[in-house]
C-alpha cells in the first residue's frame, strides 16, 4: 500500500523501499560519484608521482582521462535509460565501476591505473547521466528546483570531505586505500540501486541506433544547445582548480599533504552554501539576475587571484571563493533551465548535460597542466576569461525566442529587474 513515506509528492511515483527522502539521499549520493572518485586521491598525488617514478603530466592523465572518458559514458548510458529503464542501466554501470576500483587498487604501474581508470570513469557515468534523469522522472516545477538545490548541497560535501579521509588514509595506507573506499563506495550504491523502483513511465520504443540518434535530435534545440555551452563552459576553470591544487599548495606553498587537505576542505565547504544561498535569493531576484550576478563574481574573482593569490596560501584560498561560490550559486537554476527546454528525450538531455560540463573540465585540466612558470595567475585568468565571455554570452542570449523561459516565484518585495 502507498504511504506518505514512500509517495512522492505531487507525482504518482512511488519508492517502496526508499521512500522520498531516501531516494533524495541515494540521487544525491550517486551525483557525488565524481567528486569521490577524484577529490579523494588528490592528497596523494604528490606522492605517486614518486612511487611510479612518472612525470606530472603523466599521472594526471589518471585525472583527465577519468573526465574524458566519463564525458563518453555519459553519452552512452543516458539515452540507452531512456530505451532500457533507468534501474538496469544504473545496476550494469555501478558493477563495471566497482569491478574498476578493485581493480585500481592492483594496479602494478602507472598505465596499469590509467587503464583501469578509464573503466572506472565509464562506470561512473552511469550515476551521472541517470541521476539528473531521475530528477525530471519524479519531480516538477518548483519541487524540482528545490530538490536540485538540496542534493547539488549534499553533493558538495563530497569535495570537502574526500581529501581530507584521503589524506587521513594516508596516515595508514598508501594511495592503494583511497580505491579501497572507492570500491566499498560502489557496493554501497549498488544495494542502493537495487533498493530503488524504476522512475521512467514511457521508455522509447526505437532501435538502439535510433536511440543513440536522439542525442542529435536533442542537440537540434537551440534553446537546450545554447545554454548547454554556456554553462558547460563554467566548469573549465574550476576544474583547472581541483587539477592543479595539490601542486599549488604542497610543491608552490610547501605545505603537507594534511595541511593541503584542509585548505582545500575549507574552499569545497563553501561550495556547499551555494545552492542555499540561491534558493535565498530566488525567492527575492529573478533568476536571470542572479546568473548574471554570479558570472560578474567570477569575473571579480580571477581578478583577486591573479593579482593577490601568490602572496600566501590562506590568501590564494581567500582569493578563490567569489568564483566558488558564484559556480556553486549557478548549479540550480543552470540545470532547471536546461531540462526545461527539452520535455522528451530526458536521458539523452542529461546525458549532454553531463558530457558537456566534464568535457569542458578536461579542457581546464589539460589547460593546467602545461609547464606554466606561474600556475596561480593561470588560474587566475582562466576565472577572469570565463566570467567575462559567459556574461556577455548569457546576455545576448537570454532573451531569445529560442530560450523557453521559466518562471520565477519570487515575493512582492525586494525584486530586481531580470
């Protein structure tokens, strides 16, 4: 019999096992898959380099060609949910991804991790592009915003509290333990995946070829497409920062690796504010505002860093949280916009929406990683370059025909012109 526990309001979806709050929980863990499998190793990256006698640049391929290859799973899985069910889909992704970590944790070299990496990230990708997909199966309107904003806050907590047990971890084990957790992790997420009923009422009925088409058909959506590279763009410079961040603080600050896990701790828990200060403000400014806010705070913030930033680690991480939080604040409504220009095709959307944002990010991490003889003014621009072209772009766009437009719910009081 359906309860209050396990309906979900305003939708005739039910969680037998779950029930609203748990499946708010298990999406939430599944969106924080990427920070995990990258956040929490960041410590011993340092470190690696010297046990694999390998070169910088080659051990960070452990980092970008997770992304690039995430980026390509995502592609696949997303419109194959659509065809398949969300359910088998998410289970068959989540096994290859445990099986990946186990597998990591042996690996003898460095192109044995780099390998297995690979297959982790496809595994992990499952969890990305389905979990956006659940969201636009089970909820609406302002729920969904609502939602979003809740799981993007439980997701940050990931970013700050996975480099902080990785550097913990490595009190006691080599970098070997942090795969371990991984793998425990994935365990984890396939009891919650089996727990879960599926979400997906109308599957589509085509061949698979003609289910992998619908990627094409939903990038011929000018208002999707558009925004889809907007917002993707934002993720160049952030990810430039989780790239480089552990040679910032430990090799150009010479602090430890404990010692980098907490600054870095302290910049992601500002993340974690992010979508509660915009569900705050969305209730006063429309939204257009507030993304134009964020963009003009990203600007500002490279500003800061490339002229502050070298001055002293806990300056440099002072000088990087108008951009963070500005990405964070962004996150919530980017993503209701995005999903309400497509009301079909949800996998396939989400699939994009995935593949776009970390292929971007490989771009910031391969961007980064080039012998630059200051990395800290790098980064620096790469916050200024972004706000700067994603602010004139978002204005020239916003009111287009071709961008479906959202409503607002804000009060009487205290609005600002959109």
């Amino acid at each position: 019999m359906p309860t209050k526990d396990n309906m979900i309001p305003g939708d005739k979806k039910r969680q037998k096992y779950l029930g609203e709050k748990g499946l708010i929980v298990f999406i939430a863990f599944l969106s924080a898959f990427i920070p995990l499998s990258t956040d929490l190793y960041l410590p011993a990256l340092p470190g690696m380099v010297k046990y694999f006698n390998a070169p910088v640049n080659l051990v960070n391929l452990t980092l970008v060609l997770f992304f690039v290859f995430f980026s390509i799973g995502t592609i696949l899985w997303g419109p194959l949910s659509d065809k398949y069910g969300r359910k088998p889909i998410l289970l068959l992704g989540l096994i290859l991804y445990t099986i990946s970590s186990f597998l990591c944790v042996y690996s003898e070299n460095i192109y044995q991790l780099i390998t297995f990496r690979v297959f982790q990230a496809i595994g992990c990708s499952s969890a990305g592009a389905v979990s956006m997909a659940i969201v636009k199966d089970v909820y609406s309107g302002r729920k969904r915003e609502v939602v979003l904003s809740v799981v993007q806050s439980m997701v940050m907590l990931g970013p700050a509290v996975a480099p902080v047990i990785g550097a913990f971890l490595l009190n006691y084990t080599p970098w070997r333990g942090a795969f371990w957790l991984l793998a425990g992790a994935g365990i984890l997420a396939l009891a919650g995946c089996i727990a879960m009923e599926e979400t997906i009422e109308n599957r589509y009925k085509g061949t698979i070829l003609q289910t992998m088409g619908r990627l094409g058909v939903v990038l011929k959506n000018p208002g999707f497409t558009s925004l889809l590279i907007l917002f993707s763009v934002i993720s160049i410079p952030f990810m430039a920062y989780i790239a480089s961040s552990s040679y910032i603080y430990v090799n150009e600050f010479g602090l430890s690796e404990q010692s980098f896990s907490y600054y870095f701790a302290v910049n992601a828990l500002f993340l974690l504010f992010g979508p509660i200060i915009y569900m705050k403000l969305s209730r006063r400014f429309k939204r257009n505002s507030i993304i134009i806010f964020c963009f003009t705070m990203m600007t500002v913030g490279g500003l800061l860093i490339c002229g502050l930033g070298t001055i002293k680690p806990w300056v440099f991480a002072v000088t990087l949280l108008p951009a963070t939080i500005a990405g964070s604040i962004i996150r919530p409504p980017s993503a209701v916009l995005m999903l309400e220009q497509q009301q079909t095709d949800t996998g396939s959307a989400s699939s994009l929406m995935g593949c776009f944002g970390i292929f971007m990010g490989s771009v910031g991490m391969f961007l980064i990683s080039f012998d630059w003889s200051n990395i800290i003014l790098t980064l620096g621009l790469l916050n200024l370059i972004t706000g700067l072209v994603c602010g004139v772009f978002w204005l020239m766009i916003v009111n287009k025909p071709f961008i479906k437009q959202v409503p607002d719910q804000i009060s009487d009081a205290g609005t600002m012109a959109g």
